[in-house]
C-alpha cells in the first residue's frame, strides 16, 4: 500500500526534528541528525541548513509493515508557504505539529485551512511536552475552540490497538449507526475500528498524540497507530492520470519533472500527455526516478499512488494533470509583493541574470519573473524579505553571481466600475483588422473573463480564437498605475478581416488597442491586496489592537469575548499590516495570536498617494496604445481614441 504523508507545522514547532525520528525509527536512515547540528535528512540544501529552516518541500521514503510511506516535509515559515500548498495537492494524510508551549500560531491556522479545502485527513502531534510550561489539554483545548471539536486526544484513549471508554463513546457520538449498536449491543471493536479508519479518512475525526520529537517520546508510539489507522486504494488498472507538484533543475541541468499517480501504471519511454484540454502536449518518458532526499533511484516503471519524478516532459508546469487528468490545481497563497533583481552589469550579462531567473520561475512559477523592456529591469514577486533573503543565497549557489533585491513593494491591480464598448483598429498599409469588445466590472476577484458574442458571418472563427487568445497572452495595463487590470467581463461583439490584407499580428494590435479604448472610456479603479486577519489577545490589549486595525484602514466585526481573551476578525490592507506581527508581538508580550489570510483584492484605500508615487504615464506606455490606425490614399494615418469610434468601419 502506498500513503503520502505531509508534514505541516508553523515555524519551530519542531517539524524536522519529527521527521528525523520517524526516519530513524523506521531504519530509513542510520543517523539521527539535528537541525541544531545542520544534518537533518530533509533539510538537504545547504540554505536549509546554514538558516535552519525548511526552504523546500523534499520527501523521504519509508517502507513499514507492508506499506511504503513518501514523507514530505514542508516550510513551516510563512514566506514559503506556496511550496507548502503545492504540496498539499498530493497528500493522502498529513501530520501538524503543534508546539506544546506555543500552542496555536498564526501559520497553524492558514495550513489548517488549506489542508480542509484540499479535503486531506490530518493527524495532530503535540511536541515540545518535555520543555517547561509545555500542557497537552490546553493545547487541545485550543484546536477544539479554533480549528475543530472533532480533535481527540488519543495519546491516552488509544494504547497498543486497544481504545478505551471516552474514546469509544468520542466515536459513537459522531456516528449514528454506531451509536444506535452501542446503545442496543455495545462495543464492537472491529466495528469500531474500521468505522475510525472510515471518520478520519473523511474529516470527521481528528486523532491528536503528544510526546517530543527531540526527547524521542511518543514517536513510534504515534506512527503504529498512524499505520493502523490510515489506508489508500488506488485503481492500478486504469489509464494512467497524476499531478505535476514540484519542477527542480538536477545539477546536471535536466529538468525533472516530480508527479504523484493517481491512477493507472506508467513506464520508461511512454508517452506522456500534459496540459490544458485544448493545448496538450505529448512527450516521451525518458528516465522514471523515485527520490529520497536528495539520491534517487531509477525504475523501469510507476504505478498509482507513487511519487516520482520524470525526465523527458520540457513544458509541464506545477498543477498540470497528466495522462487522463485534465483539470489544473487551482492554488490560494498569491504573492502581494513585487521587488526589483539589482545586479552588477559590469561582471554578468543581463540575459544570463534573465535564464537563470527564468529557471527558477519555472520551479516556482508564483515568482511570476518579468522582464521590464523599457526599464530593463527584472521584476519579481514575493511572500516577504526572508524569502529574498534566501533567493540571494540560491542565485549565488547555483549560478554563482551576486543579485541583491530592492524594497519590495505592493502589487497593485486596477478594475473598472462602469460598462462601455471599446473599438480598436489596426489598418496601416497592407495590414486590416477590426474589433469592437464589450467590457462590463466583473465579479471581485474573479479575473478576466470572455464571452464571444460576435457571428461567424462578420469574423471566421479562426480570427476570433485569436482575438480571445491574445487577451489571455499577458496580463494588460490599467490606466492608473500601469497595474495589470483584473475583474472584468470581455465580450467580443463583432470585428473585421480583410481577404488580403488582414496578417499576422494584425488582430492582437487591434484587440490590445480595443480594451486600451475602451480603459479610456470607462471609469477606473485602483485596487490593492487585503488581508483577513483573525486577532486572539487578552482583553486588556483589545483597545489597542482596534486603534491599531483603525490606524491601519481595516474594519472589523464586534469582537467575540471568550473568558480573559477577545477574538477580532476583520479586513486590512497588505500595505498597512504586513509588518505589524512584530508590532503585535511587542504589544501583547507574545501572549496573542494574529492570522493573517490571502483576501484578495478590493478598493485601494490612498489610491491618489499611490498613483502619485508611481506617477504612471498612459500616453507613453510602449506595449499598449488606445490610438487605432486606419489607412486612406495608400498611407496609414492615427486616430486618437476618443475620436476613434465614429471612424470603425462595423458601424
């Protein structure tokens, strides 16, 4: 049998250290290391370890009591929390460590609700009890009030197979069938135990163990009953589907390709198809490998429910499905910051600064890595400094030359509010095309979105394949700060080719110049990221907190009082609070808890100051003109747009 477990915690909760004894215990590994120590198995990477964090979400191999275990470790820190989440897709069962001092920390929450979104079954393991002011019950207490009632202590209830009275009726009480058969006949243990397996593997039941990683207290305790208590099936005999979760570049610089099989079998030199429905692509499986740690094997062929990696696929991007899998993940950690690469033009090329950045993109594609023409500048996005910090590090280990980064700044976005039809036209000479789009405020956070509109008789149907293709080519400029616009209903209504004239490239001029038109026409919004946050403190803090929320141009809900302590739930901006954690800390002597979460993107509270600080110029963006170009006595001639309708020839 095959299981992937995650392992999930906020940061120091002692994560890697639990690894490091599962892996011992399980005679996957003959050292014991220490993340102290800089030798743990999984913290493989030398930033890993000269930081003492996990950076990257490896994975270990583990094979016990007839099943193989792939164990991936994951950041605990927020800045990667995006190589956390793509790990999540692929996770039959997960473990979160929970600090037994700490108890509940901001990160714990946000993994918490990704891993239910995702439907993954989780495990809790409370570590640290051998260090001082370390409580279980009041730790368990605080899952129970924040995360779920379905948590159950089972360090005690569930010992060598045997359940005991308060964990039976924990059961019963969550299940209808049992409990009618406890009530009428008793206790079945075998009844029970696959009813348990059943709850957990549905999220209805939450086994929670204690003990210390360091102290090795509790741990192989934990994993019998883990091995016990979780199964996988998977259909062998289908047409092969899996998740790409993970893209790395080997030292050699092959691309390997990393996959969780959901279904099916594959083997070397097989055909592999990837990618969106319409667009897939078909490669050769040149090398299969299984990875633990850092070394790997190579096999002759995979099957359902294995991690693997492939070499062969050039273009598969993390989410993609592969074989019969067609649908994409979706992902909810977004970065909100963009910062700037500085380097020294002197010792090292601009487009080897470029392909190095691009291969890093390419394993972690919410850098979104941007080359700025113009400016010649590479623009990136970010989570916070830390992973700055260690991308610094990175770019000099594998590439070896020295980038450092400007302050990073907020990503912006800009929308519209009111409904208008935009025209563009490109017609210099021997060149024709003509498009008419209707642009409508779309739902928040919802993107661009394309309806077509326009009949086959006025436009084939190949030249409006292409209009809506080089809508979704690139993210476009808004007017107001050059932001990329968002939240808005594109309809194409009808448009225009010439027999002879109309050539490549004509229709994205005249579609980019179609939505610029109709920018200028309609009323702009500037939007910027938000926060929802959700603040526990000490009543005597809340006063302060709220004026803080207030100064900072959030708003929030009346605040729930819970015993000495108040929990605050509201929305701010990202630009206002995300440093305030080491405010908040200060304030409250780090005896609250603040959770911020992703809540996309709504109105810009100083739209003037910002637009002022970026001081964008509409009129002289190189990629996007609203000026349409029509032809008259064999020369091209502009027509700027506000005067650019009354010419368009489908009208």
């Amino acid at each position: 049998m095959y299981k992937t477990i995650g392992l999930l915690a906020h940061v120091d909760a002692g994560k890697t250290t639990f690894s490091e004894q599962l892996l011992y215990h399980t005679k996957s590994i003959r050292h014991l290391g220490r993340v102290d120590h800089k030798d743990a198995f999984l913290d493989s990477h030398q930033i890993e370890r000269d930081r003492g964090i996990t950076v990257f979400a490896d994975q270990a191999r583990i094979n016990y009591n007839n099943s193989t275990y792939y164990v991936i470790d994951t950041p605990g820190h927020v800045d990667f929390s995006l190589e956390m989440e793509r790990a999540i897709q692929v996770m039959d069962y997960c473990v979160v460590i929970v600090s037994a001092v700490e108890g509940i920390e901001g990160h714990t929450e946000t993994v918490w609700r990704l891993l239910q979104k995702h439907g993954v079954p989780t495990f809790f393991f409370i570590n640290k009890m051998d260090r001082i002011g370390a409580s279980s019950d009041r730790v368990i207490k605080e899952l129970n009030e924040n995360l779920t009632e379905d948590v159950c202590d089972f360090t005690a209830t569930f010992k060598q197979r045997e359940m005991n009275e308060n964990l039976v009726e924990f059961i019963a009480e969550r299940n209808e069938t049992l409990l009618e058969h406890y009530m009428e006949a008793g206790f079945d243990k075998k009844l029970w135990l696959d009813t348990l397996k059943t709850m957990i593997k549905d999220n209805k039941i939450f086994p929670c163990y204690s003990g210390s990683a360091l102290k090795d207290e509790g741990i192989i305790e934990f994993f019998e009953a883990f091995d016990l208590l979780t199964e996988t099936t998977y259909k062998v005999e289908e047409d092969f589907a899996g998740r790409v979760y993970k893209i790395r570049y080997d030292e050699n610089g092959n691309r390997i390709t990393f996959i969780k099989a959901l279904q099916g079998t594959i083997k070397v030199r097989d055909q592999i198809s990837y990618g969106e429905k319409d667009n897939k692509v078909s490669e050769k499986v040149t090398q299969l490998r299984v990875y633990n740690g850092q070394k790997f094997e190579t096999v002759d062929q995979v099957e359902a429910g294995e991690l693997f990696a492939v070499s062969g696929l050039s273009k598969a991007a993390t989410g993609d499905g592969v074989g019969s899998l067609d649908e994409k993940a979706a992902f909810d950690m977004v970065p909100t910051l963009k910062s700037k690469v500085i380097y020294n033009t002197a010792s090292v090329r601009i487009k080897d600064i470029l392909k190095s950045f691009q291969v890093l993109d390419q394993e972690d594609p919410s850098l979104q890595i941007k080359w700025d023409e113009q400016l010649q500048e590479i623009h990136i996005h970010v989570m916070g400094l830390i992973q700055l910090e260690v991308l610094e590090k990175i770019v000099k280990e594998r590439f070896g030359f020295d980038v450092s980064f400007g302050d990073p700044k907020i990503i912006y976005k800009e929308t519209i509010e009111t409904k208008i039809v935009g025209y563009g036209h490109f017609e210099p000479l021997k060149h024709y095309a003509e498009v008419h789009l209707k642009l409508e405020p779309a739902e928040k956070n919802s993107g661009i979105t394309f309806l077509n509109e326009c009949h086959a008789n006025d436009l084939t149907i190949g030249n409006q394949n292409l209009i809506h293709h080089h809508l979704f080519e690139r993210s476009h400029h808004g007017l107001l700060t050059g932001s990329a616009v968002t939240d808005i209903k594109v309809t194409l209504l009808t448009g225009k080719a010439h027999n002879e004239h109309t050539s490549g490239g004509d229709f994205r001029e005249a579609t980019f110049r179609a939505l610029r038109q109709g920018l200028e026409k309609a009323k702009n919004v500037l939007l910027e990221p938000y926060y929802h946050f959700k603040i526990k403190v000490e009543i005597d803090y809340m006063g302060r907190v709220l004026s803080d929320i207030q100064q900072a141009s959030g708003t929030f809900t009346p605040p729930e009082m819970m015993e000495d302590k108040t929990i605050i739930t509201g929305k701010v901006p990202v630009a206002t609070f995300m440093n305030y954690s080491t405010e908040f800390a200060s304030i409250t002597q780090g005896k609250g808890t603040l959770n911020l979460k992703f809540a996309g993107y709504d109105r810009c509270h100083n739209p003037d100051e910002v637009m002022e600080r970026i001081a964008y110029n509409k009129d002289a963006d190189p990629k996007y003109t609203s000026t349409s170009i029509f032809c008259a006595k064999g020369q091209g001639y502009k027509v700027p747009w506000d005067q650019a309708e009354k010419e368009m020839h489908r009208l």
